[in-house]
C-alpha cells in the first residue's frame, strides 16, 4: 500500500467511499439519487432556498439539526436564534461539525461552510450573529433535518440510518 492507492477513484460507484474521519464521499449519481431536486441544489450546487420557506424556521423544541445530505449533527436548537432573515440561523455549530471557506459568487467575498463528513453546502457564516459567538449561521432549511430530544411533544424521523452514538 502507498500513498498513490488513496488517489485511485473507487472501483465500484455504487458503494459509498468512506474515508479517514468518517469522511462520506459519494458520485454525484448517487446524490441524485439519494436527493430531492431542492436538496440537490442546496447541498451539491450551492444554491440558496427562497427565504421564508422552511418550516425550521419555525422550530423551535429542544434537539438536533442534522444534514439532510449524510445525517451528520450539525447545531444544536439551543444555539438557533431568531434573525429575522426567513432563513434558520445559529450562533454556533457542533464543534468539528462544519467547514468553511471563502465564497466570491457575490462582489463581496463571503464565508460558505459545509457540513464536514459530506461535503454539503449548508449555507453562509456573517459576523453579525448575536453573543457569544457574534457569528450568524445562515442555513437553508432544506439543508437539515431537526432531531427532537427525547420528550419532545412530536417525533420527526429524519431520513437517516441510524445513530452513530
Ligand atoms: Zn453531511
């Protein structure tokens, strides 16, 4: 085994890539497949939700944000806060959970992150979030699935296999 072998592309596409840290690394038939047309556009191709469209907007019990592209925990419902933007916003991300990187699809540079495991787009990082971070976290709702906590008044099964802890 060398270094060249991590560079070889997977022999068999139908099988999901797992990498070092748990990284998920699909084709992007697979993500056709696995994704609604909104999804895929969001998570795959960066585009952005029309604001006010997501019911997360309005969610507000105690759980988890998940991505909607692998199921990965991304915040938690007590670091969502209220922006007023029409877009579900959080003042912090699960630690390790995200990524960033710099976005010049506008004249002014912003900062896109994506969820670390998949690769998904999930929306855009400004700096003028709220304490403690002072960060806003910009999300499209089509992005993510909520988790409630356990007692929650409802339960939601996100479409994902399992949980991993
Ligand atoms: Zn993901």
């Amino acid at each position: 085994m060398t270094t060249e072998d991590r560079r070889a592309p997977a022999p068999d596409p139908g099988a999901p890539h797992m990498e070092h840290n748990d990284r998920l690394d699909l084709p992007e038939s697979e993500w056709r497949a696995r994704l609604d047309h909104d999804e895929f556009r969001v998570l795959r191709r960066e585009a952005t939700e029309r604001p006010f469209t997501s019911a997360l907007n309005r969610e507000h019990r105690n759980g988890v944000f998940l991505c909607a592209g692998c199921g990965a925990e991304l915040f938690r419902s007590d670091a969502k806060f209220e922006s007023g933007t029409g877009w579900p916003s959080f003042f912090e991300p699960i630690a390790g959970a995200v990524d960033t990187k710099r976005d010049f699809k506008l004249i002014v540079p912003r900062t896109e992150y994506h969820c670390s495991r998949c690769g998904g787009h999930q929306g855009h990082v400004f700096s003028d979030g709220p304490a403690p971070t002072g960060l806003r976290y910009c999300n499209n709702g089509v992005a993510l699935r909520f988790r409630p906590a356990p007692g929650s008044d409802r339960e939601t099964r996100p479409n994902t296999p399992g949980r991993e802890d």
